[in-house]
C-alpha cells in the first residue's frame, strides 16, 4: 500500500476540489510514493502527534487541519508550525489534510455531529452552487447504450439518491468528413444523415475529465460532438453546516444537557434560552458563526457550532438557541470518522487514533 492509494481514497469521500478558496487540504509533507506503514488520525498534525506516529511505527498522519495554511517563509522550528514539518520531514512521515472538503460533503464531519444527537432527515444547510454541469453527447442509435453506460461508471447521472438518470431525445445528425477522414458511417466529402440520440447526464465539476474520457472512449465516431454546460442548480449533498431534525422537541435546557453529554463539555456559551422548545437543530463544526442567519431562516431553533465572537451571539436575534461547544469539541468525532473509514476500506491495515488531546483550549474551573 502506497500513500497514494490511501490518498485517492480519501479524496473520494471528500474530492479536494470541495475546499475553501482559502484552505489548504491535500498532502502536505510526504510522497504518494511512498510505502505506507499505517495510519494515524488525528485533528491537528502537532509535532507532538508526528513524534506519537513515529513510535507507534506509522509513516502517515491524517488530520483534519491543514498544519501548514499559509506559506512558510522559514522553517528553523520557531512555530509550532515549523516544528511540525521539520518532525515530519525528519522522520519521513507524510501528512495530509482533509479539512473544508471533509467539513462541505454530507456525510462529513457535521453528519458525525448530527450522529450524536440523533438528528434525522439531515439537510446540508446552506448547499453549493455551479457545482453541477452536464454532459450533451450526440450519439447514433447503436452505440446510445454503451456510451451511456460509460457515463454512469464514471459517475454521472446521480440525482439524490437515483443513480443512471439521463434524457434522451432521439434526432438527426448530419456530417461530411473532410480530405483524410476515416468516418464510423458514410463516406468522406459527402453529406451524411445519421439516426442519433442525445443524451444528457448530470455530473459533479471534479468528474468532468473522467466523464468525457469515458463517453469518447465508447462513442465510435472519429469526432463525437459534445457540449459541457454549467449549471447553476444547487447541490444538497454538498455545503457547509447540516439541518435536520431531533427525534422528540425538547426543552432548551435538555438540549443543553444533551449536548454535555453528547459532547462531553465542561461549559458552553449560548445565547438566553428562547421560550419555545428546540426541534430543528443547525450545526457546522469547527468556526460557523458565518451560518447563524442562515440557520435562522432556516427555521432552525438551535444552531450547534464553535469559535463564536461576542457580537455575533447578537445575530441569534433572540429566536435561536446559538450555542458555541467549542472549536476542538465539535469537531472531535471526526477523528472517529476518518479512522472507521480507513479501517474499513483498508481493513489489514494499521490505523489507530491519536492519543495526544490536540485541544489548545483549557477551562479552568
Ligand atoms: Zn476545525
């Protein structure tokens, strides 16, 4: 097992293109060359966490946050950032972050959040847009199968949760080859009529190169017409924060509680109580105050994040419940999330969880 099979598989639960403009996930030390000898998974890639995978006898750290976010202008171990990437540069161990990819797919780091409290019929909250293009493929009647085929293996045609969705409208392509042509049907410097059918196929951006390698691979002619449209249709399946639904109202003192205990938190700052009892339930993991409104107009009546500023508890406008459980707190079950993954998809493989607290936040109490 390479480092590269490891990270080819991670991207394909959270395709790197699914960052923040401002993010820097991807492997950051360490080549996909390399022979991997195991897995540790942590929140952050502390020195402290690389010094635990070279014990241990792992020559790979998956974390979440991107140690290194902005350059590096030095690198004389002044930082903890420094000393992190010497550590990992020194003892030969690759790291790699899967950080506002993981926190922008559904089943990321909020799903394990809405896991906790036992949230249903979970929504992304605030969806992605021109994230979705399409694929028109002119294709004659006897290759329409194929090449369909060939579209849906390479990942197109996903609505929801339907798979192999087109349309297909049957029409009349006309072409003459030039001097030099070698055409699938007729003869070259005449016009030919041919029986086609175009078939349109839905697929995510970061496909695009797979899907249109795919659908050439199987059309027969020497230059198949296609075009590539964007689309500005939401995605659900992809954004940031999740809304959805607890299995019973509570009062907001008991989703308080439940978050205590869910979370396992000393304290939580939040916003006064509202009157009414809490049934929809927003979060995002890690820094979210940027949703609260969203959150709002939603019709959400507590929003679960971390990393809230004084005026931005205002922004609850008293209506939500806005509770801030902490940066790190929120955010710890992605741990879990990452080791059960690679656990499962490499099962004889060494991954274990880091047993080092990353959590820079202290309360004294
Ligand atoms: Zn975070």
């Amino acid at each position: 097992m390479q480092i590269g099979d490891i990270v080819r598989f991670l991207e394909s639960l959270a395709p790197p293109s699914l960052q923040e403009g401002y993010d820097n996930a991807g492997l950051l030390t360490g080549s996909p060359a390399w022979e991997c000898t195991g897995i540790l998974v942590s929140l952050d890639a502390t020195e402290e966490v690389i010094l635990e995978a070279k014990e241990k006898g792992l020559n790979m750290v998956v974390a979440h946050h991107p140690i290194v976010f902005s350059g590096l202008k030095k690198i004389n171990g002044k930082t903890y950032v420094e000393r992190a990437v010497i550590a990992s540069i020194k003892y030969d161990i690759s790291i790699y972050a899967i950080h506002t990819n993981l926190d922008n797919v559904i089943a990321g780091v909020n799903a394990k959040m809405a896991e906790r409290l036992g949230l249903v019929n979970c929504k992304i909250l605030q969806p992605k847009t021109a994230l979705l293009r399409k694929l028109f493929s002119f294709v004659p009647v006897s290759h329409a199968e194929i090449v369909r085929t060939a579209i849906f293996e390479a990942g197109g045609g996903h609505i929801g949760d339907y798979s192999e969705c087109s349309f297909n409208a049957p029409g009349k392509g006309t072409f003459k080859g030039g001097e030099g042509t070698t055409p699938f049907v007729g003869e070259p410097g005449r016009r030919h009529e041919e029986e086609e059918l175009k078939i349109e196929a839905i697929f995510p951006a970061w496909l695009e190169r797979n899907i249109v390698a795919a659908m050439l691979k199987h059309h027969p002619y020497e230059e198949p017409a296609y075009d590539i449209v964007q689309l500005s249709n939401e995605w659900n399946a992809v954004g940031s924060g999740l809304i959805g639904d607890l299995p019973a109202s509570m009062t907001p003192t008991d989703f308080l509680q439940l978050l205590k205990d869910q979370f396992q938190l000393s304290v939580i700052r939040h916003t006064v109580p509202p009157a009414h009892a809490i049934h929809k339930v927003a979060l995002c993991g890690g820094a979210g105050s940027f949703l609260t409104k969203t959150a709002l107009a939603a019709g959400a009546q507590a929003f679960v994040t971390g990393d809230v500023k004084y005026h931005e508890f205002f922004d609850a406008e008293s209506r939500l419940l806005l509770a801030d459980i902490g940066h790190w707190e929120s955010e710890q079950f992605t741990i879990d999330l990452l080791a059960d993954h690679l656990s499962g998809k490499f099962p004889t493989f060494a991954v274990l969880k880091t047993a080092v607290k990353t959590n820079p936040v202290e309360y004294f109490r």
